[in-house]
C-alpha cells in the first residue's frame, strides 16, 4: 500500500518552495472535501497572496492625479533645500547639466532606475500628460543597470483582475463577515493580506484592519501599520502617519521606519522624512534600507555628495547591494573618474548583473577611461542583449557618442539615425543629429531637428543652445534671443548662454 | 537700513509702497507752490490704475490731486512774473498745449500753432465736400499722396486711410465740413532763466515738439521768442544759461544723437553721436552725462568730446542730478533695473541705494524743509523719499581693481587615481596591441552599423526621409490619460525652397487593441519649414492594462514603399471606461 503524504504538509511544502500554484491546487482539493478547514484556507490565502506579492515599500510612483492635484503641499514656493519638488536647489557641488544629464525635473540623472526617478514632477499639466508613464518608455538614459534586480514583479494594480481563479473568485468579499474573521487573529492577518494584495481592495481591507485592532484593544503594532498603509493607499497621509508613529511607539520595526518615511517624502517632508531614518538608525544601526533610504532622499534633493557617503555607507555593510554600486558609479563616471566608475561596474557584472545597460555602461568608461580594446566589444555583447526597442536605441545612441569621439563622424550620423529609427523620441540624438547636418551646411534639416529635440525634452538645454546660435548664424537675432532664454531656463549657469545673451543685448541696444 | 556699503547715508523718511504714483522723472517738480518756505512735489500722474492727475504732495500726505485732460508728457514750475508773494506756476506739457497752473488752478493753455498743411490734401478734402470725388478715390488719393509728399498728412486723413471700408462713410460726412488742421505734440519741455540767474527769476519755458522744433515761450505773453530746428524729435533736454544772454540747450533725439543749440543759431552747433539710445540724460557743471540702452554711461564736453564711460550692472532705467550748491556737490543719480540707484560723481561710484522695486522717476531737491531730499517713485506706483544725512560724506572709492575674485577660486579638478596611473602604465606598454583590437572591433562595428543603416533605409524605419525630392521629418506626441488618447503628428518638409504633395498617413496597430478614429489620412501640401501637426484620436479597447507600438507610415501617393516611418509607444491607459 502506498503511503500518501498528507496533502496539507505536501501544500506546506510546496508553499515554502514557492511552488505556489502546485500549493493552491492542493488546498483547493482539500477545501472541496472539507470546506471548513481553517489551516488550508489560510495556507491557500498566504500562496494565492505571495503570487501577487509586491514589496509595498519599494513599488511607489505617483500618479499624475497625485501630482497636479496635489492638496498637501503648503508653501507653493518652498525654501531652497527643504522640498523635493523644487528642481535645482542644488547645495553641495554637484555636476552641472553640462557634465551630467539631468531629468525632466531639473535633477541629475541617477545611476539606478527606481519608480521616483523616471520622470519626477512636471510641471504643467501638458506636460504631465505628455509623459510617458509606462516604466519602459521613460527615458533614463543609460545608466540604468538594476532595474530588473528589483523590479522583477511589476504589474502594480492591474493584475489583481487578471490572476483570478477562472471559475469564481476564491474568496468573495461582499460576503464575507469580517466583523467575525476579525476576531480570529490566526485568520484574520492572512485574509488581511489576501484582500489588501490579492483583491487589491484597500476599502475592505481598511474595514479588517480597524476591527482587529479594535479587537486587540489598540495595543497591537502590527494591525496599526496595515491600517497605515490602507490609508497611505487612500491618500489619508496624514492619518497614516498617525498609525505608523503609534505603531513605532508599540515597537520599532524597520519597516514601519520606511513607510513613515515614505508618507513625509509624499507629504514633501524631506528633512523630517531624513532626520526619521536617522532615529530608525539609532534602533537599527547599519540597516541597509535605512541608509539606502537616506542616499535616495539626499540624491532628490540634488546634493549627490552626501548620497554619496550614504551609498558607500550601505556598501560598507552590504557589499553586494545593486543600487549603491550603481549611483556610485555613476558618479564617479560625471565626475571625470571613469576609470573608477569601470570599477564599479565590473564589481556588478562580478556579481551577475549580466544585461544591455551595463554592458553600455561599461563600454563608455572603458572609452573615458582610454582602455579602446575592450570599448566596442562591449557594445557588441550590449547589442546582443538588447530587450527592447529603447535599449537598442540607448546603444546605438552611444556608440554615436564614441564615432564623434574618434573623429569618424559618418559613422556617427548613421548611428544618430538609426538610435532615432529604434526611438522616435530621442531628444539627445536628435540634438547631435541637427549638429552633424549644421557641419554639413544643411541648415533647413538642422533647425528642424533641433526644434524637434526641443519640443520632445524642453529640459534639456543643449537643444535651445544650438538652436539659438543657428539662428544667430543666419542672422534671426529675435528667435535667436528667444531660443537662448528657453536655454538660460533649463541651466541658469551655462556661462555660453550667458555670453550669448549678453552679445544679443548687446546687438539690440546698438544703434 | 541696509547694510550695504552707501545706505547708511540716507534717512529713510518715509516710504509708501501704494502711493499709486505712476509717473516718470520729467513729470516731477519740487516747487514752493505756497509761499510759505516748504516745498511741494508736484506730479504729473500718467495714470495706470485710475486717470491722469497733477499731485501735490507735502510731508507724507497728498495735499491736492486735479484731473488732466491728456497725457502728461512733462512738467516744469517756474517763476512767470514779478509778483510778490513769490508764487511758482506750474506748466503741465500735454498734447500740442501748455497748461498752466497758478495756485493748482488752471490758469492759461497755450496750443502750439499748427503745421503746414499739405496742398494737395487740402485740395482732395475740397472737392469731397463739394461731392466731386468718392471715398474710394478719396482713399487712393491720400495713399499716393502719403506716399509722395514730403508734407506728411494730417491726423485726421490718416485716421481715414486706417479705417474699414464700412466705417468711411460716416467719418467723412462727421469731418468733412471742418477744415483740414496738422498739429503737432510737445515731447518734451524744460525751463531758461529770462534774463537773470537768481534762484526766482524769471523763466521762459522750452519746448520740444514731434516735428522736430525747440520753442521758447516768454512766460508773460505767452508768444514765441524763437524757434529752432533739429533733424530728429527731441526725447530729453536739458537747458542752462539765461535767455538773454547766452544759453544752451542740449538735446537727446531719437535718432540717438544729441545736438547741442546755442542762442545765436537756429540750428545745432554740436552734433555728439551716441552708439545706443539715450535714457537719460543729466548735465553736471560743463558736461554732459547720458545714461544708454547698452547698459553704460557715458559723459561728453559741451562741445561733444567723450570723456569716459562706464559699464553698469543693469539697464538704465532713470537719471537725476544731484547738486548741492552748499556743500559745492554735485553728482548723477541713475536708477537701475535690478533695483537699485547708483551714485556716480564723474566715473566713480560714490554709493549704491537699494530699493524695494525697480524706480520709474527720480528727484533730488528740497522738500519740505530739507535740502537734501531724495524723491524716488517704484514702477509698481510706490513712493519713497530719504534724506541725506547732515554728516553724509562720499568718498570717491578708488577706481582701479585688483585682479577678479574668480582668479582666486580653486577648481575642482579630480586627482589623477593610482588606477589612472595604472591603466595608462598598461596603454604603454601594449599600446600597439590596443589599437590592434580596437581597429578591428571598429571596422566590425563600422559594417554592422552600415548593414543596420542600409536596412533601416530600405525600409524607411526613421522618422526623417532624406530623399532629394521629399526631405520629409515626423515626430509624434501623444496625449491624454487613457482610454481615449490625442495623437499628433507633427510632419514637416526639411527641403531649403521645394513644396511637396500627394502624401498620406496611414497606421499600423493591433486592431484588438486600439481603435483609431480614422487610419487613413491626406495631407496638404507642405510648405517648407513649417509644421503641420495632423492630428487623430485613438480609443484603447483593452482593460487589461497593457499598452502597445503604433506604427505610422508617411506614404507618397502611387507607391507602396513608405517615405518615413515612426513607431509610437503608446502609454498604459489609466483610465477605466464606465459600463
């Protein structure tokens, strides 16, 4: 006679294997013989929840309604260094836009790609729409190297409605007696879980939460962080901030440390939002997410060179921590070191980070860095693991980059052409593009080029700069004063434009 | 008080920033309007907020405030008679009169006379009132004549001329009884001692016109004592020396000379050609400074030699002198954009005033009681008046500077790393090794990018088409948060002169996934360098939250290969359409 394991251990096994579908079947076939089984329901909530799961601290992006109608912010025109939606309140040296490129928003480009970074906050509504919102069509550049380390679960809200079981939900919510599960604290955590995840349901969800803590006479910290996030979901930061001290004051858990400091970001609350993972460091000193936390914030508000210190921080605890090597390596590339910054990128590549942004990566310091052998082999092994349509752009784009470094300028301009071929919104290739043809005296093609860069990323200054010496050349001073001050908006310090602007004046005072 | 080197030379007396005082320094006076010893402000208020106005004010109240007819162009208080008490009169330059105010009551106006009037005009209004010729005619008539004579045309034909073709008729049976009359207005105006240099002297009044006259006016009868001519239209004038003596009027034009008369000619002596536009315009003893549009300053002799220039901060935005006969002091006040008045005796810099917003007019006089009063009005119509310190002593800073400050500023150049020394010690020695493998990789890379270009050409996959006959550029913008999104195409022909037709757009996409209002659309004929934005609306049917590429395709009529191509990544619709 066969021996059968018992089919609850065999789903408990599955579960801790991640085999989670296996897991769910079982516990479906053994809520069918039995359909108040208490354990291999729960079992089934936690594998049916864990499918769908997704670090809650980590996956935040604001929506576009968040972003323009935005009721918490206070002072329309805060003080330099205290907000990070003010772009360009940079206080400790960091690179200009002529060195580093920087975002939409004004801020240098970051070496990893996270949710906040891609486009920040626009500043009108045109422009707001005008963005591209999915997480592959806005443009980080090249930088981009861990993106897929950490976003490996994406579908953020939408999946909830595909994943369902074909025949029925599982668990139907507008049934369930809550008020009943509420008093069962084995149950009513993973339902908790499952209606917050699965169901994506924060107003049920929020129904739970306040019962059980009700039910745990308000003394359990755990319940009060999920009603913090039911209510940060609900854009109630200002309750959720409550739940979240009160559940700090029962007992410090790093993770509650983060979601506070994630209300204060979204509150705009920098500083507070630095001085409490500070306190959370006091609890937990040298907690990697804490200092990563720090690093980020430091790096929004444009001071890159203590986001720098905290990003060597977290290296000096966690020496494989993606993102920490990244941005630093980004910056020693913008800060004139490539050769260090190729450090840093083959240290990632060491660790199996193995994809088309850093091998681009790399092949653009070992160009800075003059090591030529190992320059365009590595833009090879970039082509061949392209992904997508932006990445092979990104590559062409630089290899664009290194042809007008060697001179080789017709190589450059098919390789513009062809970045545009794969990206039709590559502002910075139609930029050099328009610089090409200038060289070429094709002024006509120029100037619409660089109008077109232009109206595709308004942030980027270059593309007003070049437009406003064409028309200088050709001698349409008006457009060439305009373009100039369209450039003195983007980067306030470039001494060209300034020289520009002061030789127009100049031409319009004289008689 | 401000801590700036300057500023603690002044009192602040007194400082109303909604005085509503919108006015420019040739339309501000200092006159003791009450014989009684204190000195008035008196301003002509161009108006902004409410009308035209003559101010008064005394101490930190508006004493008196009277509507104007017109538009003050300028305003001088001067001494018309012998009468005791010793009451200043106040003339008011606006339009082709003079109004003149005794006690703040209007007293006399004197209208210039009126211009020579063009004889053929005259003689085409003629035959209109006798009903000879139509408006039609009438209107070509004028037009020839503006465009021949050198009699320029009155207001009134060229009022006609500026008119619709409906709104002819009634103007010329409302005008056409009266005679025709060209009259010219006062650009500027000025006062010259009559015949002695006492401080209540007698003055005669001068006067600049936009036909290019000086006129000076006996303050009694109001009759014209001279006239002269200059080649331009006077913007600003200063005037010293007595009539009947010897005097000197210098002007600044808005040809951007200035031109210097004396008594003796009708014409100007001196001709001082500026290199920008004159702002403003002061005269310090024997010379004369003038503040320019190109952000300097510049002073020249009497008889036009330059003597210095200086560069300043920011544009000009007024001057006034500053003179101090007691303390022999003399100096030139010249208000700047970037809000602040600066102090110049000769080419030094004595001392910098801050204000609150940028300064429109400027004086400096008694008022009140106090000699040395500073009068300044803000753009925003604010009012500020500070005192110089009895103890104020200006030291004249020395001129010559060190080297820049930046010469002194470090720059932040990174040190060469241990790893830099290495790397280049590894180039020496298999540099030729290097440059083996990166030409090799350099020709591989130079064919793959050819064979990828000539792919992309063949099938036109960028989003500019750089054939001779339709050089052709595309990009696209899409709108809108979903389902529903604005697309627009933005197509442009690049070509130096040649139009180019008989083009279309079509798309290409995932019919299960978008719906487009309309796939197939015509465009017009391109003009050259512009663009032409061709837009369309395209609806996600999907609600799975998963967005896709359109492709479009510009195509050339009669031929299936297409010009260009652009691919458009479309958002994830965030919106949910209600069932």
């Amino acid at each position: 006679m066969e021996v059968t394991m018992d089919p609850l251990f065999l789903a408990w096994s599955y579960f801790r294997r991640r085999k989670l579908q296996q897991c769910s079947d079982i516990c479906t076939k053994i809520l069918q013989d039995n359909p108040y089984d208490q354990a291999a329901w729960s079992l089934k909530t936690r594998a049916l929840t864990e499918m769908v799961y997704i670090d809650e601290v980590e996956v935040d992006q604001e929506g576009i309604a968040e972003m323009m109608l935005d009721e918490s912010s206070i002072a329309q025109v805060a003080r330099p260094g205290t907000s990070l939606r003010l772009p360009g309140t940079s206080q400790g040296g960091g690179p200009t836009p002529a060195v580093r490129p920087v975002t939409q928003s004004g801020r240098p480009i970051t070496g990893f790609v996270r949710p906040s970074t891609q486009s920040g906050r626009p500043g009108t509504m045109e422009q707001a729409i005008k963005t591209p919102r999915t997480a592959s069509t806005a443009r980080p550049v090249t930088s981009a190297s861990g993106r897929f380390i950490r976003l490996g679960t994406v579908s953020v809200h939408e999946s909830a409605s595909m994943l369902t079981n074909p025949d029925g939900p599982f668990i139907n919510l507008s049934r369930l007696n809550l008020a009943k599960y509420s008093q069962k604290p084995s149950l009513s955590r993973t339902l908790f879980e499952f209606i917050f995840h699965h169901e994506n349901d924060v107003k049920n969800a929020l129904d739970l939460a306040a019962q059980a803590t009700e039910h745990a006479q308000f003394k359990d910290w755990w319940w009060k962080v999920q009603l913090g996030k039911c209510y940060y979901r609900l854009g109630l930061y200002r309750e959720a901030e409550k739940q979240f001290r009160s559940a700090l004051n029962h007992q410090a858990v790093v993770d509650t440390y983060l979601y506070l400091a994630k209300v204060y970001q979204r509150l705009d609350q920098p500083i507070t939002a630095l001085s409490l993972f500070k306190q959370g460091l006091d609890q937990f000193p040298g907690e990697v997410t804490l200092l990563t936390g720090i690093a980020r914030i430091h790096e929004e508000m444009n001071n890159i060179a203590s986001a720098t210190e905290y990003y060597k921080d977290v290296l000096k605890q966690d020496n494989t921590h993606v993102e920490a090597i990244a941005c630093i390596g980004s910056n020693h590339f913008y800060t004139d070191q490539p050769e260090i910054a190729l450090r840093f990128y083959r240290r990632l590549l060491q660790m199996g980070v193995y994809n088309c942004q850093l091998y681009n990566n790399l092949g653009l310091c070992c160009f800075y860095a003059q090591q030529y052998d190992m320059t365009l082999s590595s833009f090879e092994r970039a082509m061949a693991l392209v992904s997508s349509d932006e990445e092979q752009a990104d590559v062409w784009y630089n290899i664009g980059q290194v042809a007008v470094g060697i001179g080789d300028l017709a190589l450059a301009y098919q390789c513009f052409k062809l970045a545009l071929a794969f990206n039709n919104d590559h502002a910075e290739a139609y930029n050099n593009l328009a610089v090409l043809e200038l060289r070429k005296g094709r002024i006509e093609q120029s100037k619409a080029f660089l109008q077109t860069a232009a109206s595709l990323a308004p942030h980027m200054y270059e593309p007003h700069f070049n437009l406003s010496i064409l028309y200088e050349k050709i001698g349409d001073l008006q457009n060439s004063y305009t373009a100039a001050q369209k450039s003195e908006d983007a980067f306030p310090e470039h001494v060209d434009t300034q020289q520009l602007l002061k030789q127009l004046r100049q031409h319009f005072a004289v008689l | 008080m401000e801590a700036c080197p300057g500023g603690g030379q002044w009192l602040d007396a007194h400082y109303d920033p909604v005085a509503c005082v919108n006015t420019f320094s040739s339309c501000v006076a200092l006159a003791d309007l009450s014989g009684d010893g204190e000195n008035r402000l008196v301003v002509g208020d161009v108006g902004g907020s409410g009308g035209m106005k003559l101010k008064v004010f005394g101490g930190t109240a508006l004493l008196s405030d009277s509507s104007l007819l017109d538009l003050p162009a300028g305003l001088a208080a001067f001494f018309m008679d012998l009468h005791e008490p010793r009451i200043p009169a106040v003339a008011v330059a606006s339009g082709p009169s003079v109004y003149v105010y005794k006690n703040l009551r209007p007293y006399f106006k004197f209208t210039l006379p009126g211009s020579e009037v063009n004889v053929l005009e005259q003689d085409v209004w003629q035959q209109v009132r006798e009903g000879h010729i139509d408006h039609v005619t009438l209107k070509e008539m004028l037009e020839s004549i503006r465009k021949q004579a050198d009699v320029p045309l009155s207001v009134r034909s060229l009022h006609f001329l500026s008119l619709d073709a409906a709104a002819t008729d009634e103007f010329v049976q409302l005008h056409k009884q009266q005679p025709i009359r060209r009259q010219t207005v006062i650009t500027c105006i000025a006062t010259l001692k009559k015949s002695t240099a006492d401080e209540d002297g007698v003055s005669c009044l001068v006067i600049g016109t936009e036909s290019s006259d000086v006129y000076i006016l006996d303050p009694e009868a109001f009759i014209i004592l001279s006239k002269m001519s200059l080649p331009d239209a006077p913007s600003m004038m200063d005037v010293t020396g007595q009539f009947d003596v010897e005097f000197r009027i210098t002007v600044a034009c808005r040809n951007g000379n200035i031109y210097i008369l004396r008594r003796d000619s009708d014409k100007p002596k001196y001709c001082i050609e500026l290199s920008a536009h004159p702002v403003g315009l002061v005269r310090v003893g024997k010379n004369v400074v003038v503040g320019c549009m190109d952000e300097s300053l510049q002073a020249f002799t009497q008889k036009g030699k330059k003597l210095w220039s200086v560069v300043l901060p920011a544009p000009v935005t007024t001057m006034a002198s500053m003179d101090l006969p007691t303390r022999g002091f003399q100096a030139v006040l010249v208000g700047l954009a970037n809000c602040e008045v600066h102090l110049y005796r000769d080419k030094n810099l004595l001392s910098t005033i801050k204000t609150p917003d940028a300064i429109s007019s400027i004086c400096f006089g008694r008022y009140g009681r106090e000699d040395g009063t500073l009068i300044m009005t803000t753009k925003s119509g604010g009012l500020i008046v500070k005192i110089l310190k009895r103890t104020a002593a200006f030291e004249d800073r020395d001129g010559a500077h060190g080297p820049p400050p930046a010469q002194s500023i470090r720059l932040n150049v990174p040190k060469k790393t241990k790893l830099y020394v290495d790397q280049t010690l590894r180039e020496r020695d298999c540099g030729a090794a290097m440059h083996r493998a990166f030409q090799m990789d350099l020709s591989r890379l130079r064919l793959a990018a050819t064979k990828a270009y000539v792919k992309a050409l063949e099938s036109s996959l960028t989003p500019m088409s750089s054939s001779l006959t339709e050089p052709l550029k595309m990009n696209a913008v899409v709108q809108g948060l979903g389902p529903s999104f604005k697309l627009t195409l933005n197509v442009q022909n690049t070509a130096a002169c040649r139009p180019v037709m008989n083009l279309a757009i079509s798309f290409l996409y995932d019919e299960s996934l978008y719906r487009m209002r309309n796939p197939y659309m015509r465009i017009p004929l391109l003009v050259p360098g512009l663009v032409y934005p061709v837009e369309t609306f395209v609806e996600c049917t999907s609600d799975k939250g998963i967005s896709d590429i359109i492709k479009v395709f510009v195509l050339h009529e009669g031929r299936s290969v297409p010009l260009l191509t652009a691919h458009i990544n479309m958002p994830v619709s965030e919106g949910v359409t209600l069932n």
